[in-house]
C-alpha cells in the first residue's frame, strides 16, 4: 500500500523575481514527488508562471499585500484559514514577513499540526520609525510562540531572536545553497563594470549606489555600473541617476533571468550589495561563484561567511566613504581582484552547495 503524501502549502508575499521567490520555486521543485504542494502567493508574475509550468498548484491571493493594511490582512487570515482548514494541511511552511504574520496566525487559527517560518532577516532590521520597530519586534514575539520550527540563514538573526525572547519549539541554523557551476569571466574591459543585482526596494539600499557613483566619476575612473533588477523604486532611482548626469556609467537592465544574470556576471570586475537589511541573498552567493570580489554590508548572513579582505569586503550600512574607499582598491590593483575572486569561489564550492542545504530541509519536511 502506498504511502499517503502529506499536504503542504507554502505561503509567501510576492511573485516577482527575487530570492525569495527563487528559494520558493527550488523548494517546489525538490520536494513535489515526496509532499503534495500547494503554494499561496500575493500576486502573479515569475513565480506563479514557473510554477504553473512545472505543475505546482498556486493560489493567487491578491488581498496579501507587502503593505500593512488592517482590512486586506484581516480579509486574508480569514481566507486562509478557511482553506487551510478545507485542505487538511500537515505543514504550512511561511516566507518573508507578511506571509509569516498571516500565515502563522491561520494556520493555528486553522489547527495545522506544524507551523514553520523562513527568517529572510527580521523586517524590524530595516531603517524605520522606532515606533514601527517597536510593533513588529512585538508581532514577531507573539508569533513565535505559536512557530513549531523557525528557520534561520543567519547567526545575526539568532542572535536577535535571542535578545527579543522569541520561542519557537524548534529553531534551526540552514544557510542558503546554489547549483556550483564553472564559470568563464571574460572581464578583461578597458572600463571597469561594477554589478549589483537586488530589486528595488529600500532595504537594498540603491540610493547609496548613487553616492559611489558619483564619486567614482569625481575621481576621473571609466566604469559601468549595471543594476540588475525591479522594483517599487526603480523609476525613483533612474530620476536621481539623471538628475545626477551620471546616465553614462549607471546601466539599467531591469528584471533579467538566472542565465541571464550570469552572463552579466561573467562579464563585471566587482560586485556590490549595500543593503541596509540582509537575509542571505542568493546574488552574493552566485557572484561569488562566478569568481567575482563582492562588498557587501555586513548585514544578516554576510558576516557569517565573507572574511574581510580574505575572499571578499566588508563595510558597515549607509557608509558610503567606506564603501568607495574598497571599489578604488580593487580598481587599482587587478591582482587583488583574481585573487579575492578565487578565494570567494572556492568558500561557496567547500559550503554553499544546494545539495547541503536539501540534506538539512529534509530533516524537517520530510
């Protein structure tokens, strides 16, 4: 007699490209033939078509919304819960902020047997009013007292979890992984390119991009910087990057697929991500395997990995002298550049392979 499948439905906020949305697609894709999987999201786009493609079952909710809003949330913890309960999931398994506050609270409301939430960093890490921090601090509370296995990418995340008393039955460390693929960079340019691929979103902190920038073309150096992504506040950015003149060394390619980043990659000197707020993004990760030199904030999982002046740069939020002081050091010396990019290829090659990071989810889906 067969066994039966158990149910499972993924809840996560957007459908738009972004790490999140990767990990929920690679999620669905390893675990498909071993669990019955249903996944909610708040809107369409990247994620819902490849998974309706690839035969997983999605829900478009439009009522969850990035945003809070009272009535919408309300209106989803009710839909939710309803068929939550319908279904008869065994697991429900929450992504991203708004998917794990509405999530959590139907799946208890509902009964489900085992409630778990996927920390991409701790929303109240972003730059916000104090008294908003004050509220999701204790929102994320509350909640992880009803949390069966909380799901960390990073040391600083457990660190904050510990400070705030949040108590889920279960807490577990399990860093993000990639498919390694050798890689060919063919970045011998007359003009140095610079890359940073994450959407627009404050928390990624694209404004400060600008500052570096310009910089970099006070200081008379020839570069490209290609911003690969989208977002709420891209058209925002591009008024700044005019207003700015800085049109010639600021490259806007919007949302661009997983080959398609790749081959940017290949091609770019020095990656930089200097977001205010990190879970473990996935775009490091590949940059990194694409033997580039990153600099990065030391936000959320990146400290945990990255070795200052070993295989990468590290520089403290919102610096951006600090920031610029680590881009003309690795523009001026193109041995650096290889030989931090080895280094960062060969750390993702011995930790960061997505077969680890399977081995440890099987231990709590399966």
């Amino acid at each position: 007699m067969l066994k039966k499948k158990k149910k499972l439905l993924y809840i996560i906020t957007l459908g738009d490209y972004g790490g999140a949305q990767k990990f929920c697609y690679d999620f669905c894709l390893q675990y498909k033939n071993t669990v019955e999987i249903t996944v909610i999201c708040g809107t369409g786009g990247w994620l819902y078509d490849k998974l309706v493609n690839n035969g997983v079952t999605v829900i478009k909710m439009e009522s969850i919304k990035r945003s809070i809003s009272p009535l919408n949330d309300a209106y989803s913890i009710i839909r939710l819960t309803k068929h939550i309960k319908k279904i008869g999931y065994d697991t429900v398994f929450t992504h991203s902020a708004k998917a794990g506050t509405l999530g959590r609270i139907a799946a208890k409301l509902a009964g489900c047997p085992k409630i778990i939430y996927k920390v991409g960093g701790f929303v109240f890490n972003e730059p916000r009013h104090i008294i908003s921090k004050f509220v999701y601090v204790i929102i994320e509370f509350l909640l992880s007292y009803i949390t069966d296995v909380m799901i960390y990418v990073s040391k600083y995340d457990i660190k904050i979890a510990k400070k705030y008393y949040f108590r889920p039955k279960d807490s577990v460390l399990i860093y993000n992984g990639i498919k390694l693929e050798k890689s060919k960079l063919d970045n011998n340019n007359e003009a140095v390119i610079l890359i940073t691929v994450a959407n627009f979103y404050p928390a990624k902190a694209h404004s400060i991009i600008i500052e570096v920038a310009q910089y970099l073309a006070k200081m008379g150096y020839k570069y490209k910087w290609y911003l690969i992504g989208k977002g709420p506040l891209a058209s925002t950015i591009k008024e700044e990057v005019k207003a700015k003149n800085l049109g010639e060394n600021i490259i806007f390619t919007g949302y661009l697929s997983s080959r398609g980043v790749k081959d940017y990659l290949s091609q770019s000197n020095i990656f930089i991500l200097p977001s205010f707020k990190e879970g473990m993004p996935l775009a490091v990760l590949e940059a990194m395997n694409a033997s580039l030199p990153v600099i990065v904030t030391r936000v959320g999982a990146l400290p945990d990995f990255i070795v200052d002046g070993e295989n990468g740069f590290l520089v403290k939020p919102n610096n951006v002298q600090e920031l610029v002081k680590k881009i003309v050091k690795l523009i001026e010396n193109k041995e650096l550049q290889n030989n931090i990019g080895q280094k960062a290829l060969k750390s993702i090659e011995d930790n960061f392979s997505i077969d680890e990071m399977w081995r440890n989810y099987n231990k709590i889906i399966i």
